[in-house]
C-alpha cells in the first residue's frame, strides 16, 4: 500500500508511532491533548487527545509535517518512508 504524505488518511497510533521514532516524548496533558517534545530541536507538537485507531485531521498532519521539516527532523522522502512503513505495520 502506497501512503503519500498528507492526502491518505493517517491514524493517531501511526502519527505517534512515527514522532516516537524520531526522538519526540510523548505526555497527555491531561483531558485536553498530547504533546510531543524533541529536546534536541526544542521542537513542542500538540495533538488532540484521540482513539489510537482515529483518524488525524489533515491540518494536524500537515503541519506536524511541516514542523518536521523545518526542524530538520523529516525532510520530505523521510517523512515519506515513515509514513509508509508505519501504515504497512498498521494494516498488518
């Protein structure tokens, strides 16, 4: 299965899974959302709090693809190759 970059749905579990694997910590802020740090970069990602199995709203991928980039963590054939490995395991 093929998964571009932002016009696929994408879960929370892989979103998650993917900043995990790039460095960030997850922590619920509680009854409100997640937020993701990368204290290498100093970069902050803040998700609502969903279902693993709920589907992220476009702008939130898109600009947590967007701060991946500018950060210097996922260029964009990185950000192509985690997405696609994490919906394979998704779908397995």
């Amino acid at each position: 299965k093929s998964t571009s970059a932002t016009s696929e749905p994408m879960k929370y579990s892989e979103l998650s899974a993917i900043l995990e694997e790039l460095g960030f910590e997850r922590r619920v802020v509680r009854g409100s959302h997640v937020l993701f740090t990368h204290q290498e970069s100093e970069t902050a990602i803040m998700l609502p709090i969903a279902r693993a199995n709920e589907t992220v709203r476009t702008a939130n991928v898109v600009s947590t693809r967007f701060m991946l980039d500018a950060k210097g963590l996922a260029d964009q054939r990185r950000w192509r190759q985690l997405v696609e490995r994490h919906a394979e395991r998704s779908t397995a």
